[in-house]
C-alpha cells in the first residue's frame, strides 16, 4: 500500500457531464501529480500541486481543472465530457523537498468511462 | 525537453531465463532516472533510480539497472525472471537545469510477460 488514497476507484458517466476525482497523498506529503494514462497517448502528466500551489502544468485540458486544499488533499475536475476522455486517471504525491531524485508514490488510480 | 524511448511494448522471457527491458533517454542537463512497475489494477511502485555515481544500480524485487551515458540508455536487467515479474514497466526521467519544471516524464511502458 502506497498511501496514497484515490477515489472513487470506477466512474462511470455520459458525455458532457462533470465528474471530480479525488486524492489524499501519503501523510507529510506536500506534493501532489495528476497523471492519465490511457492506451493511445501513455502515461501523461497533467499537473502539479505542491502546499496549495499550482507548481506544473502539463499536458492538460481547458476542460480540467484541479486544486489542493489546505489539508491537502486534492481533487481533479473535469467537464464537457468526451469519449476521449476514458482512461485510468493516478494521483501521485511526494514530500518535494525539491530534490531530483525524489520518488513518487501512486495511489490505484480512478478508472473513468464516458459513454 | 526531455523524453524517454522504450523500444519494445512487449518483451516474453521464460522462466529463470535473464530479462532485459530497454529505455533510452533524452535530456538537456543531468539525467535523473527511474524504473516503475504497475501490476494489474494497481498504482506504479518505484523499483529503482539513478543519481549519480556507480552505473549499476540496484533495486527492489532483485532488479537492476545499467545507466550508460554514452548510449544514453538506462536499461532495466534482473538474472533470472519469475513468472511474478509479469507486469508493465515504465523507465521515468527527471533533468533540473536551471529554471526547469521537476515533473517526471515517463516513457510509453513494456509489458513483461515472463513464460512458465
């Protein structure tokens, strides 16, 4: 176990609709990562959070939006839902002490389908 | 930028047999890199890292990884496969140069199935 908390673990909705993703990182963790992953475009960042902050931005959608609150957890929303957006969504934290060799640690991920 | 290439999607190794599972990089500054594995329905877990110093570097589960910065390959070895090692493996890099964004990048995955 990972310590790393994602739910709902399966979501299952139609297009257009609006879902939210959430994640508590392990305990003393200030960072928080988004990733997709889906089997035409891989394992894709999103975005960063570190202490509330937005740290990162990375391959992420106009539709999606995140945020960290101020007992840090997080949660992930996305909007106008599409077909495309299937895929299995992680939240990853770590301390981010701001060392290179830091390590993630990945929660189960959210399995999203639109149908 | 940086970027990681994992050539193969699939690589089968029976049983006892050694497994090697191929990452390359690209990197503006001093590569970071990093070895996950994801099982079935389950999250990535760490497996290993290089920093700096000896080029063989060792991990959990019996893994090892060899960076060569010439070939700027970092891949990941284990001497003899166990069925259990089937599972997707993601080589990840992280380069800091001045300025730059601390994200990780991973690369597309390979699936090891080991064969019994």
């Amino acid at each position: 176990d990972s310590g790393v908390t994602q739910t709902p673990k399966h979501l299952i909705t139609a297009t257009g609709q609006r879902v939210t993703l959430r994640c508590s990182p392990r305990s003393g963790d200030l960072s928080v990562y988004w990733y997709q992953q889906s089997l035409d475009q891989g394992l894709q960042f999103l975005i960063q959070y570190y202490n509330g902050e937005e740290r990162a931005k990375g391959n992420i959608l106009e539709r999606f939006s995140a945020q960290q609150f101020p007992d840090l957890h997080s949660e992930l929303n996305l909007s106008s839902l599409e077909l495309g957006d299937s895929a299995l969504y992680f939240c990853a934290s770590s301390v981010e002490s701001g060392q290179p060799n830091e390590k993630l640690f990945f929660g189960s991920g959210t399995q999203l389908s639109v149908l | 930028a940086q970027s990681v290439a994992q050539p193969e999607d699939q690589v089968n190794v029976a049983e006892g047999n050694p497994l090697t599972v191929k990452c390359t990089y690209s990197v503006s500054g001093n590569p970071y890199l990093f070895w996950y594995v994801q099982y079935p329905n389950r999250g990535l877990q760490f497996l290993l890292k290089y920093i700096t110093g000896d080029n063989l570097v060792k991990g959990s589960y019996g893994f090892e990884a060899e960076f060569n910065k010439s070939q700027t390959s970092f891949h990941l070895k284990k001497p003899s496969a166990l069925v259990s090692d089937s599972a997707l493996y993601f080589c990840a890099v992280r380069s800091i140069p001045s300025g730059s964004a601390r994200q990780l990048t991973f690369g597309s995955g390979t699936q090891l199935t080991v064969l019994p």
